[in-house]
C-alpha cells in the first residue's frame, strides 16, 4: 500500500463478490434499508414514465422493487460485478466501473439512485459530479451512505470497538470513507443541483434482525482488514458478534444517511 491512497478495491481486497454469502450479506443491507430507501424515492415522484439508473445495483432489489411496486417505465442497473442481477422486461443490467471514464456515454435518467457505493470510492467527489451529468434536466440525483455513530463515550465497548476497527481498516485497505457523508448535500450543491435535502435512518440493532447479522456477515469478510488497524484481535471481533447476538446489545447501527438534489430544467411530461 502507498503512503498516501489505498490501493485495494471493493470487490477485490474486500468483499469479493465470489466469496460464498457475499449475495446474502448484500440482501441483509437491502432488507434492513429497502423500506426506507423506496419510501424516499416515491416521495420524489419515482412511478410511471421514469426512467431509472441504480449504480452499484447490488443484488438488484431496489431496481426490482422500482419496476414492480413504483411501476417505473425502466432501470438501468449497473455494477462493476452483475453476477447477483439478471435482466427481466424492463431492466437493463450493465457491467460497468463507475470510476472509470465517461462510463455511461450519453446517457440520462430522471433518477439516478446509488446506494452505499459512492462512500467505498476513493474518488467519491468526481463520481458524484459524473452522476450528476447523468441526471436529465428536472430529474433527481439520490445517493445514500452510513454514517458511524458509534460514541467515544464507551471505549471498552466490543461493539464500539469492531465498528471503528472495521472503518478503519476499511479505510486502509480500499479507502472506504464515511468521514464526508454528512457533507453530500453541499456535494449535490456543487454539482449544480437545485434544491439539494437530506434525512438520516437509524435501523434498531434487535438481535437477529437482518441489520445484526449484516454487521456480523460484514465484520467476518472484513476480519483481515479489521485485524490489520491493531485495534483488536480475533476473540475481540467474536465478541462484538455475540455482543450484536445478545439482549445485551445496547448499541446503535450506523445510520443511512440519503441526499437528493434536483437537477435544473423542465420536468419531461409523461
Ligand atoms: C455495499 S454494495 C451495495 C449494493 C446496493 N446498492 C445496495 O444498497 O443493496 C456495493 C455495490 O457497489 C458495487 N461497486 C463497488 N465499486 C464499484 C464500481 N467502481 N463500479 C460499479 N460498481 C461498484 C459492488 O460490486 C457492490 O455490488
């Protein structure tokens, strides 16, 4: 790794979507956040006649649910790896990078959505503008990340422990950074979106709930980088799994934060 930027990659250092469960892990996510997530875009105006790109697309359920319970006119869902997607009527599924250059040529979408991507990208401010370019006038750009609110008010806590030893060797490894969520309504802003907005969902840590055993998925393929930081050792990660597990867990998640911001222009008709 050099000094200054990490040079592994979502995908390859962390989290390879080869890896058995990785498909499990993701739906976890989706299941703790899908809710929240449709309930944000059909209050934008997410239903018949739009057209939708979702980057990062994941195991591809909000592209689904968009088609199937916001009766959206079609999706694009791209992902660096599309083996969790599979084409239907109505969605499209694209191999793409999004960091690389000009990775969508001319085209736009009344939403452009991408949902815990952009904060794993070291080049995180260019890819949010570029998305930006590919929001068609009058249509909304939607971007959603986590925020860590574990406190340093518990410092012995193993929960608290393994959630700031797993950014932390996050970030080390592929330069994932939530450090600069709470900043992408002045990002939105930036790239010339107009009016920009923002909320914040905190998922309840229930032992078992699907938001608990993403933790603990996420912490198991994770280990090697979270090891890495030195601030803990494997019996410290196993015991922030039983602690998640337990009725002991008084912790709390990290949140999503999601932002939205307008793109200047007529709204299409239909
Ligand atoms: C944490 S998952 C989130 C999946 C989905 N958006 C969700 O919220 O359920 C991150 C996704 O982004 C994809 N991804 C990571 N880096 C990418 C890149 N440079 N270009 C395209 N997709 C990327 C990964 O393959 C993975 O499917």
């Amino acid at each position: 790794m050099s000094a200054g930027r990490p040079e592994g990659r979502y995908g390859e250092d962390v989290f390879p979507p080869g890896q058995a469960g990785e498909g499990e892990r993701i739906d976890f996510g989706a299941l703790a956040y899908d809710d929240v997530t449709m309930a944000r875009l059909r209050a934008l105006g997410a239903g018949p006649g739009w057209s939708c790109l979702d980057v990062g697309a994941g195991t591809g359920t909000v592209a689904r649910r968009l088609l199937d319970e916001a009766g959206v006119a079609g999706v694009l869902a791209v992902d660096r790896d599309v083996r969790f997607l599979a084409a239907r009527p109505g969605l499209e599924v694209l191999r793409a990078d999004v960091t690389g250059p000009d990775f969508l040529p001319g085209r736009r979408f009344r939403l452009v959505h991408a949902r815990f991507v952009l904060m794993h990208l070291p080049e995180r401010e260019r890819v949010l503008a570029a998305l930006a370019d590919h929001v068609e006038p009058g249509g909304v750009l939607v971007v959603s990340d986590a925020v860590d609110l574990t406190s340093d008010r518990a410092p012995g806590d193993p929960y608290a422990v393994a959630m700031r030893a797993m950014w932390e060797g996050l970030r080390a490894t592929i330069g994932t950074d939530v450090s600069g969520v709470p900043s992408y309504p002045r990002l939105l802003r930036a790239a010339g979106l107009l009016p920009v907005a923002a909320e914040m969902h905190v998922p309840p840590l229930v032992p078992g709930s699907p938001i608990s055993r993403f933790w603990a998925d996420t912490w198991e393929r994770g280990r090697a980088a979270m090891l890495g930081t030195g601030l803990l050792d494997d019996a410290g990660i196993d015991a922030a799994v039983r602690y998640l597990r337990s009725r002991e867990c008084a912790a709390l998640s990290a949140g999503m934060l999601t932002a939205w911001g307008w793109k200047p222009g007529e709204t299409p008709s239909g």
